[in-house]
C-alpha cells in the first residue's frame, strides 16, 4: 500500500516532465514570489524522481509483450480490498481511481514477465480448483448471549424483518446500520465456524445462533457466486498458482533482465543510475 501512497507524486511528475522544456511558467504564485513548472519538476525529482523513472521504464519494456487486461485489473482490486479494507479505500481517495488502477496494472505486468519461467502441474491446478470456493454475500445479527440470539430467530421464524432486526439488536457497528449486510466475501475471510455455516445455506436461508469468539451470530445469505468451470477459470487458475511461487527477488531479476534487453538508455544525468538500484 505505501507505493500507492507515491501515486500522486508519480503522476505529476509524468506530467510535468512531458511539457517540461525549461519552462518557467508559475503553477503558484504568491506576494512573496513564484514557483515555476522548473522548481517544482526538479524538486518532485529530486524526491521521487527515481522510482517513477524506473515505473515508467518497466510499464514501457514490458507492456510491449505482456498484456493486462480490464478484467484482470478489477479481479486484483477485489483481492486487494479483501486483503487491506479501509487502506485501499484511503488509498482511491487520495489518489483517485485511475492511478491506482495504473499502479495495479503495473504489478501485474511484472507478475506476468517473472512467472513465465514458472512451471506448474495440471494436478496443481486442479488441487486449486477444487479447493476454490466461491464469494458469497451474507446478512448477519450479531449478539452477546446464546438467550438473545434464540429470542431474535424465533422473531425471525414468525416472519419479522432480518434487517430491521439487524438495526435493532446487532453489536457489529459495521453492518447493523445496514440491516447487518457484510458484502460479497470468499474462503477465508471470515472466522472458520461463521464460514463454514454460510457456505452451507442456500440463498435467502437464514441459519440457527452460531457461536464464534465475537459473540452469537444469525446469518442470512443473501447471494451466491456460481462456481465457474475448469476450463473457464484455467488462466486464471495458472496466473494464481504461479504466483504463489513467486517470490521478489525472482520477479525483479526477471524484470532487470527484459530491461537489459531492451537496451535503455537514460538521458537525464540526475538519473542515470535508475536501473542500478533495487
């Protein structure tokens, strides 16, 4: 996440170095003075100059023989919010959506050139598939006691509302307000015996109190994601567990060397050795 704190910075400075031809046009101006497209374009190189040179030389060598896609894009983000929640939203916030989904694409571009030389076995990819579990979306009332949770699904045995009671008896500040809906979430997200009871209801069942280290929990599934075929999900399936091989020191070596290749040459003296540091 802290690279994407850079995003802004990275941005401007693509900005600036394109129409930056000893320009001295102001981008602000106060009573005390001006600061010119040149003051600010050699401060912002000065402190992050390098590592946006070396982004922008990456995206450049391997966009030319690795291709990221829309898709593949959209299924990162997802991965990323479950993994880092609220930070990515800060993150979407600061530096708009756009950027992230550059740095994002970025990423994956490197991915793509470092897992190349992995090799994987169709065993492998079916060991992942069957593990594979789709997202489900689920509803829950969370309470204290075991005598609460009985009281609030006999209410809901009668017929009553889930979320009205959600708002009225749920503990978790974060869904109750929202009639206890938690969103789309996959294998592993939550704690092992709230999982496991969502995964066995179907749509629109709602389940008995189920006890985890939070409380007593009344869930509802609300969706389901229908679980792709093989054949479907085999890119995606290979790009994952290959992935899960890689490690940094491979994929920057990896990268280093389509680089080598492609024979850069940096012109700006200030940075000339970019791509001799890490």
């Amino acid at each position: 996440m802290k690279k994407w704190m850079m995003a802004t910075a990275v941005v401007s400075l693509m900005a600036l170095s394109a129409c930056n031809n000893g320009d001295s046009e102001a981008v602000v101006e106060t009573k005390n003075g001006a600061i010119t497209k040149d003051e600010f374009y050699n401060e912002m190189k000065e402190r992050v100059g390098k590592t946006v040179l070396r982004d922008l030389i990456d995206e450049k060598v391997l966009s030319k023989k690795y291709k990221v896609t829309d898709e593949e894009i959209d299924r990162e983000i997802e991965r990323i919010k479950e993994a880092y929640g609220t930070q990515y939203d800060l993150a979407v916030q600061q530096n708009g959506e756009k950027v992230i989904r550059e740095m994002i694409k970025l990423d994956l571009l490197r991915a793509k050139a470092a897992i190349e030389d992995i090799k994987v076995t169709d065993k492998e990819l079916k060991e992942y598939y069957d593990n594979y579990k789709p997202k489900v979306r689920a509803s829950h009332i969370l309470v204290e006691d075991e005598k609460t949770a009985k009281e609030v699904k006999a209410k809901l045995d009668k017929g009553e509302d889930f979320a009205k009671l959600a708002k009225e008896y749920s503990q978790d500040p974060g869904s109750a307000s929202n009639g206890g809906d938690l969103g789309w979430f996959g294998a592993g997200k939550m704690v092992k015996e709230f999982e496991e009871a969502a995964y066995k209801l179907k749509v629109g069942e709602v389940s008995d109190p189920i006890k985890t280290d939070y409380g007593y929990h009344i869930i509802k599934v609300t969706d389901k994601e229908k679980k792709k075929t093989f054949d479907k999900m085999k890119e995606e399936i290979t790009f994952e567990v290959k992935r899960s091989k890689l490690d940094p020191s491979t994929m920057q070596s990896k990268v280093d060397k389509l680089v080598k290749d492609a024979n850069v040459k940096i012109k700006d003296k200030d940075l000339q050795d970019v791509l001799e540091q890490q």
